[in-house]
C-alpha cells in the first residue's frame, strides 16, 4: 500500500443550473482503496468545510447492482477492463495524476445532479418485455425441460448485464443495443423464452427508439466498457431475432 | 426506571392445527379468499423490491390487487439481494442423496440452534421446491450438469448438495427474474413503481397500517400514500455495524418507524457475522465484501500452527499448518455452520495465529483442490469470485491463498410476524429479511434467497387475504389527521437535520458506532461490554443531535441528509439491540455471551429459560422497552446441543 494525491477535475451540476468543471485536490489516498471510498474521502472533506459534496450513486459496492458509474478520464467506469467504478481501486493511478471525472451522457440519460444521471430508460426497455409472462404458480418441474449446459452458460454471459449503462455512455450513437440485446439474448436462448421472442425484440427495440438510445454503428465500444464483458454477439443475436419477427 | 405506558402487545402466532406436514395445506383450506372482482378493490403498498418486496408486489398485481411499490434505489432491479452470490437452497433430492423437505426442515431449525418456530421452518422447506419451478419458468438460467439437468453444490451445516446456482451471482439472476415479473405488472398497469423514495413514517389509523410517507430522494418533496394494507420488505440492518457486506443504503428505518407505531421487534441482537469475507485494510473503509461460503466446498481453512508466524504462506510447511475446522469439527469440516466458523476464526486471530498485516485474517487454501480438479475446474466453479477478490486485493488465489476475515453480514432478528406474516401491527406485513421468523440465531448459507422468495411468491398471496377479506377496501385518503400529523413530523425532523452545522460528519458517528457495536456487541458479548455499551450509545446519540453536520437543503437530492436520518435511527435502534443480547442470558447461534460456553468453548443454550421469541414493544421516548416473549414448542425435533464434529 502506498500514498498518492491526484488533481480532480469533477463535473458540478444542480437543478437547472449549466454545469461546469470543477477542480479539487484528493488529499493523501491510500492506494488499496476504491474509487468510490476516494470521493467519500473527498466529501467528507468538502463536508467539513461547508461545500456540499459531489452527489454520486452507489450501493453494493461490489460491482453487482450496477447502481455506480461515472466517466473517469473518458472511459466509463474508467480504463480497467471488465471492471466497475466500486471496484475500481486506487492502485492503478499514480502520484500526481490529473483526473477528470464527469457522469454518463446520453441523450436518454438525464442528468440529475453532479454525477448522478436519471436511467430509468432501462426500466421502460424491460417493461416492454425483457421477461417470460408466467403468472406465480403452476410452473412445470424444473427440470422437466433440460437445456443443454452451453446454452444455460451462454444465457448466463448474457444475463450477467448489471443495467449500469456503461455501454450507452461509451458509443457514440449512445445506443443502447447491448443492453437490449442482452436481455432479447438471453430469453431467445432459453426455451422458456421461444413462445414470445419475437414480439419481446420487436417492442424492445421500439421502446428503445421511443426513448431516445441511437443505433449501433459496429464501434465495438460498448463490448470494451461493460464491467461484465458482455459481448456484442448478442447484439447480433438481437439484429437476427429482429429480422426475423419484422419478416414473419 | 419507569413502567411502559402500554398494555403488554399480544403475541398470537396464529400456528395452524394438525400435524406439522399439513398445517399449511390446513391453512390454505381454512383460509377466507378475496373474489376475483373485489380485488382490484384492494390497494397495497409494498415497500422494498429486494428477492421478497419484488416477488410479493409481482406476485399480488397478477392476482389482481393494486400495487404501489417503492424502492430507495434508482431501479428495482438495483436492491440488494442482487448482491447474493452461492445460492439458493430446495429439498429437491435431484443428486439422489438423502435430501427431503423434513431434512431441510430440521437442518435449517438445528442450524437456527432452536430459536426459529417448526411451523415456519417446515413451510419454507415445503415451498423450496416450488421456488426453483418458478425460477426457471420465468428464464433464471441456472447452472447445469451436461445432459441439460439442474446441478447443485453443497453448503454449510448441510450433508447433501440442495444449492441451485448461477456461477457466484444467483442473487443477481433470482432478483432479475422477480424484476422482470414486477416490470410486467408495471407495464399491465396493476403496479405503480416509485423508486428513489424512502419511507418516512408508518402512518396507522384506528391501530390498522393504512399507509406510508415518503421522501422523493430527488425533489425532497414528503408525499403521502394511502392504501389498505402496508408490506415491509426492506431488508436487514446489518449496517448498524458502520461496516457489513450490506449495500450502503441498506438500513433500519422503515422497520424502526414500524416498530414506534406498535410493531414488536423480536431478536434484534441476533445478528450473522459471515466467516468469509475480505479483511479490513484500513481506516477509509466503507464496505466489506463478501466471498461465499461455496468456496469452502473446495477451500481449506488454516492458520499457521505457531504464533506470530510471518513467513508467507507457500513457505509454510503442511506440519507447521493448523487447519483448525478440519481438526475440531471431523464430520462437517470446513462447511461447518456459519457461527461456528466465525468463532473458530476469531479465537484463532485472538490466540495470535491470525495473518496479513493485521493479524486479523485466516487463509482460505484452494492449493488442494487445483491439485485434485485442475485450475479449468476450480476457475469454472469460482471464477467471478477468484476475479473479484484479485481485483480488491491484487493478489491471485491461486498462486497464494486467500486471506479472509468474518464481517457482519445478516440479520435473523427483526419485525416479529405471525404465521401470516403479519406484524402485532393489523395489516402492516413484514417479508424476507425484514421479519425475524424462520432462521432462529443463525442462518445457513442459501437460506435467505429461499426465505424471500418464499415469503414473496408463494406465502404472503394466501395470507394477506383473510386481513383484506375482512377489511373494507378505500376507507382512508390521505386527507384524514394521521397522514397529516405524521407529514408534519417529518418536515420537522428533515428540517433540523438540514440546518445542523455542528463540527463532525455523518459517517463519522457511524463510524463509531460501528465501532462500539463491533467491539461489544459482535462476535462474543459478555454483561460489562454490552453495559458499557449501554453507557457509550445513547451519549453518541446525544452528540449527533447536537453536533452533526448536514450540509446542502432538504428539498434537493442531498445524500447527506438521507445518511443523517438512517444513522439518526441507528443510534436509536442499537440501544435496543445490545438491551437484547444483554437480557439474553444464554448463548445461541451466532449470540455468543462469554459467560455460557461448554468446556469445548461452544454456544451454551439455556432452553429452560430462553427457548423463547424476545419481543421488544416500543413505550415510548422516556421509557425503557418492554421485553416480552414468545415460547418456542419443539414438537417434531429434539432439541439437542448442536454438534458438527
């Protein structure tokens, strides 16, 4: 473990007011800790000297509820791969580094206050059908249906999506096709999920039009931000089930 | 010492007649229905939408009520049972190994060292099967054996293998599944989600819980709720502890509220702290992380033999290695009950055996198991895991072993429930981690994903409906004076906490409460720690009020008030639950008081004096609370000292 202090450049927005950059010292960080415990370090600071500190969300802390997320140096959740900002720790900075950190944009990305931005976008994407419509009770054995262990494990590639949003904040287009092709992917490979697949990628994409996420444009961006490495096979696997209803 | 100002509460845990195995068939039958068309009559709340919240609020909505389900975080899909990592326990008997629903009744009710009811436990192990259906029904993709069957692992203080999984994030793949249940209910229109909301009060009318207040965590703004029945699904309060495994907003405050307007607390001090999670590394910590106990399916558990050993682990010689579980507990080994393990570990750690910097650490030895399975194995079992501890410590577990240490991890105790799941409260019901009722003084691993969804999908579509059937449906608006009068306490509370401007932070209280909490009310707790207690918290208490610092308005999203008020009720709550384990003369599960122990150093219950259900009735601010009981019957099990050897 060892000590390190960095310059902050950190985006300040309130209410209606245009947002802007502004800059702090960290003070002395221990390198063993996360980013997050970082920007507690700095609130408390800016507590205890009458600032009101950055508003930033979180929860879990260990990179499962996706609830975390910022732009740090312009990579989301910064620049090491497959990994959340919770989980993102101080040992990959240096003495000195100047960081700049700003939340996720997007159009359907509202931004609330400082690094906090409004996501529930994503809520109204699986609301249109990212489930199977069975009502509590009367399901079948579990293992009535078998399903072969490489199609449960791929489904579980694709199911690991945290919702975090990393990958609309990545493109370009701010697109939020991995999300979607996440969710289309994971219920198409599953034969629970045959009986609606084609209705489910048809609303689920007009949902995501509708809320204002562009398209994919081949980037690959998306792949290299998601803390859960989640591939952009499943994005072609959504344009296939796509096609597939339009045509049929 | 004054007397309570209320009458004794009555504890009626309205246990169904007949055998133990049809008690729930009895009372399914006996049950008064609501009719189809007098449902959507009906409006509930349902607060939380964690594994219990979601599956509940789902759940009813396709029943046909109407449903108002509210969550701190910023989606539903974000609460905290996504974080669950090993799995989820059912008596399926797919491995052929001996497993039924009476076995997984008595081991949870041995595990709970005979403090949780029969009635209880035996549902849950009835409805476990029912569960893992559902799950997959709905697309929870599991993890599978090669001829496309369901596979499963073992866990603590069980001798077969009843855990369904999905790799290291079965919480996460349950929690999505009853999300995307909820999700269709918002879309059919019998659910109205409100997330970034916290609950403020509890608002009861004629003694019946008739709603909610609730703070918008964007606007600031306090907006009230009515409805005709109220469901607390908000999860445990470990984080009294400053530090545990839970999210960071998880807290006691829907429950505290609760328990003010009349609902009995039962158990607060049993709390779980966890054998394995990832040790302290210093004084800015915020969390611990767990690593589930499936890794000691295949991890061994050591310390070196000699004291103040600083050699590294690879150059300690098998002889010089003290696998302590292994050796005291032959039969169960390193998949002994929680408890036990987290004891075992810090009297290790106390004998000056522990590792790393601190000394407060063990290791956790996958050596063996790479040796036998090959690394592809290991790494398919316990990749995400391995990831992620590299990630926190930059230390690879395979080429050295883990360094683990117990944290604070769940709650058994909580708002007391009937068989109903209804609190002493009418119509304020209490699901999943929220209520004390089915792990007694110690859960085992993959029971709470189980207890969740259980209460959520499959108990509390029955049992709410004999409370509604005799409930008139729409008699409260949020006009009436009891919404009121609580909006008012609340602005007034909000406000104070805003315009302090004292000297130290939220989280510095926290912090050391935390700390008083830990040190004597944690892992062993003996009468002149937990008085001690008695002294520091309420002068903590007293300095918050007068010396906090809460910068930013309450009418703005202002994270800082919203951690002033959880940790207000904190230290408010924690009085409380070290008065419990102080009044708990014995030792039980995870309450482990120094003065009962056996000449081996295990738990020493006190069955003829503590078989009992303590249950805290609130008497007011200037009052001590009243400790009442509900005697536990062991009709079907013998109650015996537990033993894992």
């Amino acid at each position: 473990m060892s000590i390190i202090n960095l310059k902050l450049k950190i985006w300040r927005q309130s209410g209606s007011e245009k947002g802007r950059f502004r800059e702090y010292q960290s003070g002395p960080i221990s390198t063993d800790m996360s980013f997050l415990e970082m920007l507690d370090v700095l609130n408390e600071r800016l507590t205890l000297e009458g600032e009101e500190p950055v508003a930033f969300d979180h929860d879990c802390r260990e990179g499962i509820c996706g609830a975390c997320g910022a732009v740090v140096q312009g990579h989301p959740h910064g620049h090491v791969k497959k990994t959340t900002l919770c989980q993102l720790h101080m040992r990959h900075f240096k003495d000195g580094d100047s960081l700049v950190i700003e939340p996720f944009r997007a159009r359907a990305f509202k931004i609330v206050k400082d690094l906090v931005v409004d996501r529930s976008s994503f809520d109204h994407i699986i609301s249109e059908g990212g489930y199977v419509s069975v009502n509590t009770g009367g399901a079948v054995d579990a293992n009535a249906i078998p399903v072969a262990k490489e199609t449960a494990d791929q489904a579980l590639d694709a199911a690991e999506c945290i919702g975090c949003g990393a990958c609309v904040a990545s493109c370009p287009n701010a697109s939020a096709m991995l999300f979607v092709g996440a969710k289309v992917s994971q219920l198409a490979l599953l034969p629970q999920g045959h009986p609606e697949r084609a209705k489910r990628a048809l609303a689920m994409v007009q949902e995501m039009d509708r809320q204002g996420f562009g398209n994919c444009r081949n980037e690959r961006e998306c792949e290299a931000a998601c803390p859960k490495g989640i591939s952009i096979r499943n994005i072609a696997r959504l344009n296939r089930e796509h096609v597939k209803a339009f045509i049929s | 010492m004054s007397g309570p100002l209320n009458s004794p509460m009555e504890l009626n845990s309205q246990i169904p007649s007949g055998p133990l195995e049809n008690k729930w068939d009895n009372f399914r039958f006996e049950n008064k229905l609501v009719n189809p068309a007098n449902k959507r009559k009906y409006t509930i709340i349902v607060v939380g939408t964690g594994l219990a919240g979601a599956s509940a609020a789902a759940s009813l909505a396709e029943l046909g009520y109407s449903i108002k389900s509210f969550c701190i975080q910023d989606s539903p899909r974000r609460a905290h049972s996504i974080a669950a990592q090993g799995g989820i326990n059912a008596a399926k008997n797919y491995q052929n190994d001996g497993d039924s629903i009476r076995r997984l009744f008595y081991d949870t009710i041995k595990g709970g060292d005979f403090r949780a009811r029969e009635a209880n436990v035996y549902r849950l192990a009835q409805i476990s099967n029912g569960i893992i259906d559902q799950c997959v029904a709905q697309g929870v993709p599991f993890a599978r054996e090669y001829g496309g069957q369901l596979t499963n692992r073992s866990f603590g203080g069980a001798q077969v293998s009843r855990t369904f999984y999905a790799r290291g994030q079965t919480g996460q793949q349950l929690l999505l599944g009853a999300y995307g249940a909820l999700m269709r209910q918002v879309k059919s229109g019998q659910v109205t989600i409100f997330p970034r909301s916290e609950i403020m009060d509890i608002v009861t009318v004629e003694g019946a819980a008739k709603g909610v207040v609730v703070r918008n965590l964007l606007s600031g703004k306090i907006d009230s709720h009515a409805a005709d029945a109220v469901i607390l699904a908000t999860g445990g309060y470990g984080n009294v502890f400053f530090l545990s495994t839970n999210a960071m907003a998880s807290n006691v405050t829907a429950s505290w509220k609760a328990y003010k307007k009349g609902a009995g607390f039962a158990n607060p001090c049993f709390v779980q702290i966890h054998p394995t999670c990832i040790p302290v590394h210093g004084s800015c910590q915020s969390k611990l992380t767990l690593m589930s106990e499936s890794l000691r399916n295949d991890g061994r558990v050591w310390v070196p033999k000699h004291k103040n050993d600083a050699r590294p682990p690879s150059l300690i010689p098998q002889e010089d290695r003290d696998y302590y579980l292994e050796t005291k507990y032959p039969s169960f080994g390193n998949l002994v009950p929680r408890d036990v393990a987290s004891r075992n570990t810090k009297e290790q750690c106390d004998l000056g055996k522990g590792v790393g910097p601190t000394g407060l650490a063990v290791y956790l030895d996958f050596a063996d198991a790479v040796n036998r399975d090959g690394i592809e194995v290991i790494q398919q079992k316990y990749g995400n895991l391995f990831a992620m501890y590299e990630k926190i410590t930059a230390v690879n577990p395979i080429s050295e072993p883990m360094r683990i240490y117990p944290a604070v991890h769940y709650a058994m105790g909580g708002l007391w429930v009937d068989y109903s799941l209804m609190s002493t409260v009418n119509g304020l019901f209490v699901l999943g981690e929220a209520n004390f009722s089915d792990h007694g003084s110690n859960r085992l691993g993959a029971s709470a994903l189980m207890q969740g969804l259980s209460d959520g999908y499959f108990v509390i579509p029955y049992t709410i409906a004999p409370y509604l059937s005799a409930t008139v449906p729409g008699q409260v608006s949020t006009d009436c004076s009891e919404f009121k009068a609580a909006e008012q306490k609340v602005h007034a509370r909000q406000n104070k906490l805003a315009s302090m401007n004292g000297t130290r932070t939220v989280d510095d209280f926290h912090r050391e409460l935390g700390h008083i909490l830990w040190e004597h009310c944690g892992m062993a707790r003996n009468e002149q720690g937990l008085q001690k207690a008695l002294e520091l918290i309420p002068a903590l208490r007293e300095e918050f009020w007068q010396n906090v610092k809460v910068p930013g308005s309450a009418l703005d999203l202002n994270q800082s008030l919203e951690r002033a008020g959880r940790v207000a009720d904190f230290l408010e709550f924690s009085e409380l639950m070290v008065r419990d384990a102080l009044a708990r003369e014995e030792s039980c599960g995870c309450h482990f008081r120094e003065e009962h122990q056996t000449v081996e150093n295990e738990a020493k219950r006190d069955d003829e004096n503590f078989a009992h259900v303590a249950v805290w009735q609130n008497a007011g601010e200037k009052n001590t609370p009243q400790r009442l009981k509900e005697e536990l019957t062991f009709e079907n099990v013998a109650m015996s000292q537990r033993s894992y050897k």
